[in-house]
C-alpha cells in the first residue's frame, strides 16, 4: 500500500499525480521511479510521442497525452529532437489514459516504457486524462508533482504537496540557458527520407547563424533542405559573434520558458541583429523575443497550444494550413508598433501566430513549421526564408 493519503487513508498504486489545484490521481507509474516537478499541460497530438517528449520547448513541463493510445510505435535513436546534450533536459513527466502498449512498428529498437526510463523521464499510465484536460481547459495550466515509486516503498501526499510547494513555476523562467549548447557547432543533416534515412548536405548555397535556445533537429533539417549550412551558437551568444562568421541569415530558434525573462540577454542582441539588415526567421520562443526586440509584449496564456492538429492563416495568401504547436506564451498583437505585421494568426482562438516587418527581409512564426511530429503544410517557410536570404544576397552585390 505505497501511498498514504491526508486522510491517512492508504492506495495501492505505484504512481500518482498531485497538482498544485488540489486534485490527486492514482494510477501505474512508468519509465523512471522518483518525482518530478513541473507545469502541467496536454498535448492533442495523437502521433510522435517521442519527438514531443524530446522538445527542448517541454523543459519544466509534464505532458498529459489526450490522445489515449501510446506505444505502439515503440522508440529508436532517430525520432529525438534535442540537439545538444543539454537539451535532454526536456520534459519531466508524461501522462497516459492506457496503458503503454508494445512496439508494432519496423522502426522500433525500444519498448516506450523502456525508453522512458533511459531518459529519465517519470511517466503515469492509467489515469483520467479527460479530466485532467477539462482542469487544464477550465483553470488553466497548472503545477503539479509526478511519483512513480516501487512496490515495497509508502509516499505521504502531504509530503509530495509539501515538495511541489516550492516550484516557482514558468513565469520569469529562463530555460533557454538550461537546455542550450555550451559551445558553437556545425550541422548539415537533412531530413528523413524513405530510401536512405537521414543524408549529409553536400553543397549549400547559404550559410546561416542558428541562435540556439533549445533548437529541435527538424528545424535544423529543414535549413538544410533548402541549401543552409548551420553554424549553430548558444543563446547568449553577442550579435557580434554572429556577425563575425558573415552568415547570409539568422535564425532565432524555440525554447523554453518565458520569453521575457531570456529576453533580458537575448533582446538587446537581438536588436543589434535587426540594425544590422540580415534576414532573420523566428520561431517559437524566438518569434517571441523577436517581437520583444521590436516594441512589442509578450504574455502568459492559460491553456497554451500543445498539438499537432492546430489551423493556421497566411495573411498573405489566405491560405489555411495545419499546424504543430508548443507554447504557453503569446505576443500580444495589441501592442505591435507601427511597421511590424501580424502575417499569421490562430484559427482557434484568433492569437498571434507570425509576424513580418515592412522594409525589412525578417519573418517569425509562434508555430513549429519543422512538423516532428505533425503536418508539413508549413516547411514552405523554409523555402520564404531561403527567398529572402537569395534577394538579400542580390541587393548586396548590386
């Protein structure tokens, strides 16, 4: 009976999930034993499970999956999407409604459970997760504490509310420098593809600085696909540093945590990159700090967007994709200066989800348009950004 509750009440389960709101679910714990703390969100992707999982951008979160099926494509060393070692700090917990099945898929080299415990990450599986999402939707997000602990041992959830205590939580969170690069580094790899898995970008035609604040692999991919070779720099990285490797555009990259609190080292450089005239894309986080750097605000929101099945317009085109999304801050369109455009917004709830600025060759978008997992309506903004880097290049040499 290993757990004991205020009531001095005791419930046989190995895991359980204690949220800052009062509310206690009992289930099976998975992956690795021990607690961990974090922001509670879901997520309504009902694939890429361990490309979710490994999103930097998940740092100091649990994930509930509301979709209530998980394991079936088991794991493997391809489908990760941190791409430095610390950005393995990436989600603390994951939520199930069933339990983790086995692997069915030709791809998989793990069991899910398995893998979860490889990476450190505390999961619980059997479970209301409905309820959990009508909290979130209802209330907003919120703190909570996962324990899976083994058979034989008794945890008080007094004392796991008692330990939750003390989270912070996400506002005035710099993340960023948690899971960014210590150090500069190269990339060239491009995407997946059926006949030969991931290939090496021979020859590229731009050479292009990646600020990295927790940047996925895909991202990186798909710069390469386009014909970008990736000089990736931490976060805190001087607009000076970027300059000095000459690159043809610069890429603000997603990450975790508040923009604002990142933005303290960050905008100012930031800025000094605007002055300078480079194409800039930005995306997710630093979407973000871009808008930061231009005049903008930023805002925590209460549900976030967690998901690959998000609509999404293209001001420009009228077109509507589907996209993936992570974030739990918003750039307040209100507060856009003269010269700065929203170029996309969301189709659920009409919040901010792109931006470009007149006279400038600078796009950013709050969406994720690497996919991993999700739809690839949205890589063609690789390809805008490409565009950009190649009429920068002309006006150069007229």
């Amino acid at each position: 009976m290993p757990f004991l509750t205020e009531n001095q009440e005791q419930i046989e389960a190995t895991g359980a999930l204690v949220l800052a709101s009062g509310e206690v679910y009992f289930g099976r714990g998975n992956g690795a034993t021990g607690t961990a703390i974090a922001e509670v969100c879901f997520n309504t992707a009902i694939t890429g499970y361990q490309e979710i999982l490994t999103d930097p951008s998940y740092a100091s979160q649990m994930v509930v999956f509301t979709f209530p099926h998980i394991g079936n494509v088991g794991a493997n060393d391809q489908d990760q999407e941190e791409s430095s070692v610390n950005a393995e700090k990436a989600a603390r917990g994951a939520i199930f409604r069933g339990t983790i099945t086995p692997p069915s898929n030709w791809r998989a080299v793990d069991h899910f459970d398995a893998w979860l415990t490889k990476k450190g990450i505390v999961g619980l599986s059997g479970v209301d997760t409905r309820s959990i999402t009508r909290l979130i939707r209802e209330k907003g997000m919120v703190n909570g504490i996962i324990a899976h602990i083994s058979p034989d041992e008794t945890v008080s959830i007094a004392d796991l509310k008692a330990e939750l205590a003390g989270f912070a939580g996400m506002e005035g969170a710099d993340l960023a420098k948690v899971v960014g690069p210590d150090a500069e580094y190269a990339h060239a790899e491009q995407n997946w593809k059926w006949d030969s898995g991931f290939t090496a970008l021979e020859s590229g035609d731009f050479h292009v600085v990646v600020l990295d604040f927790g940047v996925k692999k895909n991202i990186l991919r798909n710069l390469s696909e386009v014909g970008a070779r990736c000089t990736v720099l931490p976060g805190n990285a001087t607009a000076e540093d970027v300059l000095a490797l000459k690159p043809d555009g610069v890429v603000l990259s997603n990450g975790p945590g508040d923009p604002a609190a990142t933005g303290v080292y960050a905008v100012p450089e930031i800025q000094k990159l605007i002055a300078s005239d480079l194409p800039i894309l930005g995306i997710c986080l630093g979407h973000q700090m871009l808008a930061l750097a231009l005049g903008a605000k930023t805002m925590k929101m209460a549900q976030g967007h967690h998901g690959a099945n998000h609509p999404v317009k293209d001001l420009s085109t009228g077109k509507v994709e589907i996209v993936s999304m992570n974030h739990g801050f918003t750039v307040d369109p209100a507060t856009l200066p003269e010269g700065v455009e929203q170029s996309h917004v969301s189709l659920f709830d009409g919040t901010n989800s792109g931006l470009r600025v007149a006279d400038k060759p600078i796009i950013s978008v709050q969406h994720h348009p690497e996919a991993s997992p999700g739809p690839q309506d949205s890589f063609y903004l690789f390809r805008r950004f490409a565009d950009l880097m190649s009429s920068h290049g002309a006006k150069e040499t007229a």
